[in-house]
C-alpha cells in the first residue's frame, strides 16, 4: 500500500486526569499503514504532556483560547501553515469546534482540509438542545431545561425530582441532591463554562457509550459500543470494554443517517434497568477512548483523515468484542529548557 | 429455560455478557451448575445430579440452586425460553 506523506494539526494534547483525545487520535494516524504523518500540536496551555511527547508529536504550536475569537485562531493557523504546510487539522475540543466550523471554508482556502460537522448539526445537538432534538429525531431523551441565572433554577427544579444533573455548557456534571446543592453547583459550572447551564432529569442505569463517524451523507463509516468498567470522580472512563449491543448501534445509525453526521461523535447513553436506552448527551468530535475502537479493529482517526483528504473509505462493519481498555498515568521528566522555550516562543 | 447463548464462559468460572459488557466470576459448584445447563440439563437433572454428588440436605441444595437460578436469570444469563 502506498504510503501518503501528510502534515497533521491536532489539537487536545491535555492526556491528563480528564483527558482530551488529541494523544489516541495521533496514535491512530500513526499506526495508519497509509499515512506517514508528520504530527503538529495545537495546545492551549503550555502543560499539555502531548506536547512533551516527542516520539508523537513532533512540533508543538501555542493557539489563542477560543474566547480571543475565531479570527485570531485564523491568524495564527495561516502563520502556522506558512512554516508547516497543514494537509489538515483535527480538533478535538468541543469548545472549539465553533470557531473551526466557522472558518472551515476559510481554512479550506488555505489547502487546509477538515471533516467537521455542519454548524446546524453542531448546533441541534447540544445538551441544552436535546429534548427538542429528541423530538425531531425520535430518539428517548431525559427532561432538560436551560438555566440563565439562579432564578432561573429555582424556578426549574420545581418541576424536578431529586437528584438532578447540573451540567455545564461543553463539559462537567454532577448530581444534585437537594435546591442547596443544584445552585452551588450552577455557580460553579456557570464560572468555569458560561450560561446555560443545564438541568437534567437523573436517569438510573448504566452508562454506556457509542464512538461514532459520520462521512456527511447519512452513513456509518465506524460505530463501536463500549461499556464503562470504572468511572472517575470526573465522571470519565478509566476502563472499559466493546459490547455487542445491536440497539446502541442501530440507534447510531438511526442518528447518523437522519442528521447526515458528518465528523467523529460520541453518544453517551444510559441503559435502564427496564432495559431503555437514553441519550444523554451528543458530543461533536472524536472522544478520549477513541484508541480502544483502534485497538478493536475500527481505525476511526484513519477514517477520519482518509475522508478529510477526499479519498475512498470502506465503512467497518465489525469489531472485537470484550477488548478492554485501561488508562494510565506516566510521569515524563522533562527539562525546564523545553517549557521556557514553550513559554517565550509559542511553539516547540 | 436455557443458558443465554451469546455469554462467554472461561474454564476458571469467569463469565463475560458480551451484550451489556457485565463479568461475574462461579466458584466450583457454580461453575458446575453452569456446565449442567450448558449441556443442556433441566433444573431437576442438575438437582439430582447435586445430591448424589455431594452430602447435602435435599431442602437445602434446593433453595441454594433456586437463588443461584434467579441470580443467573436477574443477571440475564439464564433466559426463558
């Protein structure tokens, strides 16, 4: 097989307690035999460990927070490309994923490919969203209400049962016992993550979880059902394994076939004891376990960047069942002379 | 009533539900009960087969057998048929 040379922006190198899925999607690209990729780091905090992570990333850039705007994001990928001839870039943030889809013709432009979802799709799927999306799409969701303010709260969970879920505009949740509880926790989320911040009805039973592909024109190009084996106490995967759940993956195609999904996604569900299945949340991009659905035989990051790049994709149509999962942390010891070059240049 | 087909059983007792990723691990006796209806016995041929194997009170190994059923049914590796 023909070996491609590309260049590839990948952002959410943080492979920390909470991890973003930038170090499993290089891994991905990495263990292609299509591709050998030359890996360029976008990072927003000077202590990402992927950027440290020479033997898969070999440049790191610093990018501008989202909330600098989309324009200087623009800047900096067009002086970034300038010196490493983007084929493509990966985000892999959901706070992002705005201002990328925003500038994706832009982008484009530049010869910079990316395989985003539309703006609409973005957009209808949002936790604040769901029960309208729900709706539309047919699918079981539980009862969820925005809140703007603490009046606002107080007003909703009157029409709530405890406990609650209060969760935060892109990441965070918890649940909450009591009135006293919910707005401690609105205060916190609506700090770190902006309005609205969401209530959700709590609904018991295991959580479980699709990774997903969508090529744009209502086709599965990957799908693989996880159970969750242990959770954190931020609510993430720190073990799990493939399951054979026909339901999860005929409600995946379901979704992908009638929003025309196009990008990586991850469905979190929850199975109840009577055996429904809820969709909690869609995320838009590519999860942190993605490596698990290498590691089962779907190269999903791959995929991805085969569609990216306009070439041919065949879509999996299996997967291994009961492969596992398990993170781990690794302390890497790295020289300060690094982190001050980081610090003073923006890029190592 | 039959041994849920799709369940992965290894020789040290462990079992794996490959539909809802569930692990539950037998001991010698469970993983014997479970053998039984794999191969396809009734309830009353594994309670027959118990009690000439083992020195047990016939009352007994019947309410032990019938908690160790419904917890394989509970756990749904055991299916009506």
């Amino acid at each position: 097989m023909e070996c491609r040379k590309i260049n590839v922006g990948i952002t959410g190198l943080n492979n920390i307690d909470s991890p973003g899925p930038g170090m499993p999607v290089i891994r991905g690209i990495k263990e292609s035999p299509c591709f050998d990729a030359r890996i360029i780091g976008l990072a927003y905090d000077h202590l990402e460990p992927g950027i440290y992570m020479k033997e898969w990333v070999d440049k790191t850039y610093m990018i501008p927070y989202p909330s600098k705007g989309k324009d200087a994001l623009f800047e900096r990928i067009k002086e970034i490309h300038a010196r490493e001839k983007l084929d493509l870039i990966i985000p892999n943030f959901d706070a992002e994923l705005f201002s990328f889809i925003k500038l994706e013709s832009q982008i484009d432009q530049l010869g910079i490919k990316t395989f985003l979802p539309t703006l609409e799709q973005f957009e209808e799927r949002h936790k604040s969203n769901l029960p309208g999306y729900g709706k539309k799409y047919g699918v079981d969701v539980p009862k969820s209400e925005e809140a703007f303010s603490l009046n606002d709260l107080s007003n909703i969970l009157r029409s709530f049962q405890f406990p609650v879920m209060v969760k935060g505009k892109y990441y965070d949740a918890y649940k909450a016992y009591s009135p006293e509880q919910a707005q401690a926790y609105f205060i916190k989320l609506s700090a770190k993550w902006g309005y609205p911040v969401i209530v959700q009805e709590f609904v018991d039973g295991t959580e479980v979880n699709v990774i997903a592909l969508g090529d744009g024109k209502g086709n599965v190009i990957s799908a693989v059902a996880m159970r969750k084996q242990y959770i954190t106490d931020k609510g993430k995967a720190w073990g799990g394994v493939t399951i054979s759940d026909v339901s999860m993956l005929e409600l995946t195609h379901k979704i992908i076939s009638q929003t025309k999904w196009r990008g990586g996604m991850e469905l979190e569900l929850i199975r109840t004891t009577d055996n429904k299945l809820y969709i909690l949340e869609i995320n838009p991009r590519i999860p942190a376990w993605v490596y698990l659905a290498v590691g089962a035989g779907q190269n999903l990051p791959e995929a991805l960047v085969k569609l990216a790049l306009g070439m041919e994709v065949k879509p999996y149509t299996s997967y291994e069942i009961g492969k596992m999962f398990i993170r781990y942390s690794w302390d890497m010891i790295v020289d300060i002379d690094m982190f001050s070059k980081l610090v003073t240049s923006g890029e190592l | 009533m039959k041994l849920n087909q799709s369940i992965a059983i290894s020789e040290n007792g462990f079992i794996f539900n490959p539909a809802t990723g569930d692990s539950f691990t037998l001991n010698n006796t469970g993983m014997q009960v479970v053998s039984l209806l794999k191969s396809g016995k009734t309830i009353d041929d594994i309670k027959e087969t118990l009690t000439a194997e083992y020195d047990v009170d016939t009352m007994i190994l019947e309410r032990y057998l019938q908690d160790f059923i419904s917890d394989l049914k509970r756990n749904n590796l055991l299916l009506e048929e």
